[in-house]
C-alpha cells in the first residue's frame, strides 16, 4: 500500500512537504516553510498531521527554503531518520539552513526590542545553532543512482534546472512509481541547464507556478539595462530584492554582461548578502549544473563587491552615489534588505527592482502592485522610489514548458496532481493539461490524502 498526503504546496507556491505513507513507513518529499499571508505562516507554528518523530527519512528536491526550511524545526520536534538531497543541495543547505535560523532570532529579537510583537515575547521557528545540528541529518546521494529507502521502495534524483542540486524525485516500489517534479527550471535559462525529461511514472506530482501564463519573451538584459540607465541618471541607488540562491547569481550573470558590453555605467555593485556571496563559491564549485565556463562563473562572481559585516551594511544606507545594491529576501519578506528600503524607497530618484515570484501577502506583492506605503519593523514608510518587476528572470518554467516537459514523458501517468501555484495558475494548467494531453488530472486541497495502491 501506498498513501501520498499533500501537507502544504496547496493553492500556493510555498511550504511544500508531501507525506508519503508505504507499509506504514513515513517519508517526507520535501520540507518547507510556509511564507506569506499570515494564516499561511501560521502553520508553520501548527504540528503537522504526523508525528515528526514517526517521520523514517527526508528527501529534498531542493535547498529553497519553502522546499527545505521545516527541516530545523522537524528535528526540534523529534525526527531522527536521515535527509536525502544531491550534493550541491546539500552544500547550499549549509548556508541556507543556519541563516534562516539566524533570520529568524533578529527578527524576534527586533519586535521584542521595539513592541511590535502581538506575542510577549516573540520566538524564533528555530535558532541559527538548530540549522546548524539539522546538518548532521543530511546524506548526499549522487545524480540517477537509485537508493533503498527500505527493501520494497527506492528513490532517485533527476536534474530539473532550477537551481543548483536541484531534482525532480522519482520513488519506485515493486507496485508503484510517483514522480515529483520539485522547481522545474526552464529549457532555455542562461546559467542553468535544461530539466532532464519525465521519466515514466503511474503518478506525477507537478508544481504549476506559472500554470496560467508565460514568460514576456523580452530579453531581461534590456529591461535590467534600461533600468539601471534611468535611474544612474537620476542619481539614484537601484535596489534588487533577490533570493540570495540562484537568483543573485543570475542577476550578477546580466550585470557582468552589461559591463562587459558598456550598456550600463561602471557604477559599484554591492552584494550585500552573506548567504549569496557563500552561495557564489558553491556555484563555482559545481560546473556540471549549470552552463557556465570556470573561468566565466569567476568572472560573473567577482563582479560585484561583497558586504559582510552589519557595519558595511550599515554604511550603505549613507552613500550619497549611485550604485545597485543586491540584498536578499527576494520578496522583502526579511534580511538586510528592508534596512535599505527603508533608506531608498522615499525617494523618487531610486528605484527597486523585483526579479522574482511575489508570493500573495508579502511586501514585494504590495509594492509591485502600487502600494503607497509599506509597513517595515512596526513602521510605514511611503513608496516614492520607482517599483520594477521582471517576469521572465525566474527560474521557474511557464505554462508553456511545463506542458512541453510533460510531452516529452514517454507514456501518460495514472494521475497527475498539480501544487505549487495559486488557485487561478494551478486551475488554468489543470485545464491545458485536460485539454492538450487528455490526461487524468487532480488539483489537491490541503492534508488531502490519497491512494495511489
């Protein structure tokens, strides 16, 4: 017997974790953190719908922290077993892990120090030292190896592109195949290589993020340099809230291309993120996973001065010459970049430029959106600098490849379940894949459980 229950990643892209039950073993596929709308992040605080201690293994498509930032926190509430991850995974888990830990004590340090806390006193999910013992759980399994979970059930890791490490997971019993496709990364990036095909499966798990549109097929290295043009004229300081993993390497990547070609001035770029300035090593690690040369991906890392300390940081906010400025959270959701919105975004000579997915209920979703203030630490501040998102930087593949992708599958699924999206993107590709493939097609609601014996 096999049974898959679906414990986040359901209308909405964050807080994937699927239980899959087999001869009453328990095995997570995925483990993340839910963002966004406060009745999302408040699950994070809820048990889950199994005992973390019942929980035999892990296996994590990718280092995300919505794909793998419950890790902490499962250990915290009693899970012994092991997690299973591709090598890169796992190395960025290294950073990710302990830095959201860490995130997370500043912020409940910060609202217990200023009173904006609804909670006396407000605590951390986790703390930076729980991210750093998760890591002891971790085991590293290599690319297309097939690896027993027990003696009926096996697992293995396919490239979907994503991001570095990134994997769709295909588990096999003797009765039973499930494909889980994690971030499907698109076939065309510039950085990361292509999603390896679907391979034959009974049933596939699919996420559906951009379900219900496609990229802009203009080119972002026109739009980053218009951009980044305009407000150098002005005078002004060009922010780029950015996911300090993937998406500060990509967005470093047009940067340097820019440079190289003089379309943009050679104004300073600052990397102001720990987590991504560890994350550019890594990416010059691991060569195989993307489509960057050595000498390349050193080039595109050197070309931005890395911020380390709070005093650097700190000193940012003073600078009275233009510059860009990359920062994480990607979704102004935390981290060091709303210390410098809260310095830029009153004035109308700068700008702020989203390059990523803006998750309902987040900051980034507010201001792309016109928000005329934004509330950061308890306080609001006007929106008076110029607000910019590009669609097509993502790292997540549009309707269209996802349909592609699932073409390419060999032979049709039993069933296909469709996550990671919003209501209207996951209902429009539920309604492509009925249409186009004529394929059996379900859209899971939260804590569904299935059969799939």
């Amino acid at each position: 017997m096999m049974e898959l229950q679906f414990l986040g990643a359901t209308g909405t892209v964050t807080g994937s974790k699927y239980l899959v039950t087999s001869n009453s073993l328990n095995f997570l596929i995925d483990c993340g953190l839910f963002q966004g709308f406060k009745e999302l992040r408040l699950r994070n605080r809820a048990p889950l719908s199994v005992e973390a201690s019942s929980i035999n293994a892990v296996v994590l498509t990718h280092a995300h922290l919505d794909h793998s930032g419950y890790i902490p926190l499962l250990i915290k509430n009693g899970f012994r077993g092991k997690i299973f991850c591709t090598p890169a995974t796992y190395e960025l888990c290294h950073i990710l892990l302990p830095d959201s830990g860490f995130l997370q004590e500043e912020e409940a340090r910060f609202a217990n120090k200023h009173g904006f806390s609804k909670h006396k006193p407000a605590l951390p999910l986790y703390t930076q030292e729980d991210g750093i013992n998760s890591l002891d759980y971790f085991e590293p399994i290599a690319w297309h190896q097939d690896h027993p979970l027990t003696n009926q059930l096996s697992f293995k890791f396919i490239p979907s592109g994503h991001l570095l490490g990134a994997a769709s997971v295909r588990l096999q019993s003797k009765k039973t195949s499930i494909l889980f496709s994690g971030d499907l990364g698109r076939p065309h990036d510039p950085v990361m290589n292509a999603p390896a095909p679907p391979e034959i499966s009974d049933y596939m798990v699919v996420e559906s993020t951009y379900g219900d549109r496609n990229h802009p097929v203009s080119d972002p290295k026109e739009v980053i340099q218009d951009i980044v043009n305009q407000t150098i004229k002005r005078g002004g300081t060009l922010l780029i809230p950015s996911f300090a993993v993937g998406r500060a390497q990509l967005i470093l990547y047009y940067l340097h291309q820019l440079k190289k070609e003089a379309l943009i001035p050679d104004v300073p770029i600052f990397l102001n993120s720990p987590m991504a300035t560890n994350a550019n090593f890594v990416f010059e690690k691991y060569i195989d996973d993307h489509r960057l040369d050595p000498k390349e991906a050193r080039a595109v890392c050197a070309g931005a001065d890395y911020i380390n300390s709070i005093e650097e940081s700190k000193a940012l906010n003073e600078r009275k010459e233009p510059a860009i400025i990359i920062a994480a959270s990607g979704m102004a959701t935390g981290g060091r970049i709303l210390h410098h919105l809260k310095a830029y975004v009153t004035e109308a000579k700068n700008s702020v430029l989203f390059v990523g997915y803006q998750a309902g209920g987040t900051r980034g979703e507010a201001m792309i959106h016109g928000a005329a203030e934004i509330k950061i630490h308890g306080q609001y501040w006007p929106v008076r600098a110029e607000i910019k998102h590009i669609d097509n930087l993502s790292a997540h593949a549009d309707r269209k490849e996802i349909l592609s992708w699932l073409k390419s599958c060999p032979k049709p699924p039993r069933k296909i379940f469709l996550t990671h999206g919003e209501p209207p993107a996951v209902d429009s590709l539920r309604r492509g894949i009925e249409e186009d493939l004529n394929w059996n097609c379900h859209v899971p609601y939260f804590l569904e459980r299935v059969d799939l014996t």
